[in-house]
C-alpha cells in the first residue's frame, strides 16, 4: 500500500495537474466557432469556417507581405511623450508604457520596413491595433514621412497599412495636425512619380481614414474591414435614419466606388506583386508581334 500511495499517485497527480496553456484556442468573432492556434495561423489568421479576419501585428503583416518573409525593419524618429501632460483616468505616460510592454520596447502604433514585393522594393508602413487601438499620434506623423523619405530614397513603391480607431485624443491638436502632414508624406512618394498603395484593414476610421489613407494611387481593402470616419451608431442617430446593411464595410466600399480591390488576406502578397509589377514596368510582358505586314510607301490596301 505505501508503494502506491508514495510512489504511483504522486505521479498520477501530476500528470492529472498538468497545466494546457490558454491560447491554445480562440474564438472566431464572425461565426463563434472555435479555432485552433495551428490552424488559425497556417490560414494566416483568417477563419476557415467564415473567413472572418483576425486583426494582425505589424510584424506578422511584413511575414505575409514581402517576399519570403524577408524585409528589414527601421527605427523611427523619437518625439517628445505625452506633450501635453494629459491624464484622464491615467496618465498618458502610463498608458504608453502599457502598451509597450504588450508589444514590446519602443514600439508604437506604426512600424515601417523595407524590402522586396515580387522583386521589387518596397516600403511598407503597417498599424498596430493592438497600441492604443492604432491610434495616430505624433510618432506615427514622424513615421510615416520617415517611410515616405525612406521610399523616395530607395525609389521604392510605398505600402501602408493602416488599422486605425483615428487620431489620438491624447495628444489634442498635435494628434489632427498628422492628418496634413501624412497627406505631406504621400504626396512626396506621388511627386516622385513611384506608387503609393493603401491596403485598408479592420478597423480604418477617424482622422486616419480623413488623410493618408484615402489618397493612395490604389486602394485596396481586406474582407469585412470597417472603414469610415464616425461610427455607424453616431451617423444614425445624426440622420435619424436606418443605415443599408453592410455599411462601412469594404464591399459596400467596392461597390460605390470608394475602394479598388477587396483581395483576401491569401492573395494579397500577389495581388501587390502584379500590381508593382505593372507600374514600375509598364510594357508587354511578351514580344509584340506585328499581325499585318508593312507595305511600301504610296500602296495602299
């Protein structure tokens, strides 16, 4: 008897108490159906079951984005933190060092790398709704010119990709003042005459979508993204009228002319490839052959 009580149950006990990690599923927020981990990242994070599209990191974009999941990431300029020494709830401080130690030192609601989209360079500038619901602020207004620069040195196409509840409220007038100079940095990319493409995700709302992310040369669109400036509950209560179902969605961007292109999350690496392709190499991609022969001058048919 003491053989089984000291020996066999301690270790019955403790595989019986072994712990499985939380994250192991999560909970599809279109259809609720439950997803595993694996699964839900080889379909880069898009459910199966209703394609609903899970929000992505900035680091996780460049992965599907560049070329073999190879880009070069660049530090963005400093700034001054919390210019306006504002507190609501919390301090302003406080909220940034949460959100940084959630995503990492230093990081901010907008990353920007460099590297190659079916061979050819790219910048691409990708927001974080996970810091501070990808609000913009100053650092973001500091990083998307350093991208616009960054592409305009390189001669390289600009790619952004925001994901956005709009400017940054913390931050007051400093935070509406990036809507014009964001406009600054994309028509510095356009003067250059190299592409400036807009890939909108879930959500594109507020100041964002008020600047930058309305003037690209193309726009493109990830299924059921919300994209608009206010709210659909503020516009109906505005209009005192039911709005149309779907929208600010992309589709019903799409289908009123706001949006080029609503491409999945799959074919967006090579849908952005075939659209570099045709702008920086604007001729046919076969020999032109010449149907009738040319005749001497003076004959006619």
């Amino acid at each position: 008897m003491s053989w089984l009580t000291n020996f066999v149950l301690p270790k019955i006990r403790a595989f019986t108490r072994r712990e499985v990690p939380d994250n192991l599923w999560c909970k599809c927020p279109g259809c609720e159906e439950m997803l595993f981990h694996r699964d839900l990242a080889a379909a880069l994070q898009v459910c199966r079951n209703c394609g609903h599209h899970f929000r992505l990191g900035s680091a996780e974009r460049f992965r599907q984005l560049f070329d073999d999941a190879v880009f070069s990431p660049i530090e963005l300029p400093k700034v001054v933190v919390d210019p306006l020494r504002f507190r609501d709830r919390k301090r302003y401080t406080d909220r940034l060092r949460e959100a940084q130690a959630s995503l990492g030192a230093g990081s901010e609601a907008v990353a920007v790398a460099h590297g190659c989209i079916g061979g050819f360079a790219a910048v691409v500038a990708a927001f974080d709704f996970g810091f501070m619901g990808g609000s913009m602020g100053v650092a973001v207004g500091e990083g998307l010119l350093a991208a616009a620069k960054l592409a305009v040195l390189q001669e390289a196409a600009l790619i952004v990709v925001p994901s956005s509840g709009g400017a940054r409220m913390q931050e007051g007038i400093l935070s509406l003042m990036q809507m014009p100079r964001t406009i600054i940095a994309a028509e510095m990319v356009k003067q250059a005459g190299l592409p400036y493409i807009v890939l909108l995700t879930d959500p594109t709302t507020g100041g964002v979508s008020a600047s930058f992310a309305m003037v690209g040369d193309i726009t493109l669109a990830e299924p059921g993204a919300v994209i608009g400036f206010a709210g659909a509950r503020v516009i109906e209560e505005t209009i005192r009228e039911k709005l149309p179902e779907g929208f600010q969605r992309s589709e019903y961007l799409l289908e009123h002319g706001m949006v080029d292109m609503v491409v999945p999350r799959g074919a967006l690496h090579a849908t952005l490839a075939r659209l570099l392709s045709l702008l920086r190499e604007p001729r046919p991609s076969a020999e032109v052959v010449q149907l009738v022969q040319a005749l001497p001058p003076g004959e006619a048919l």
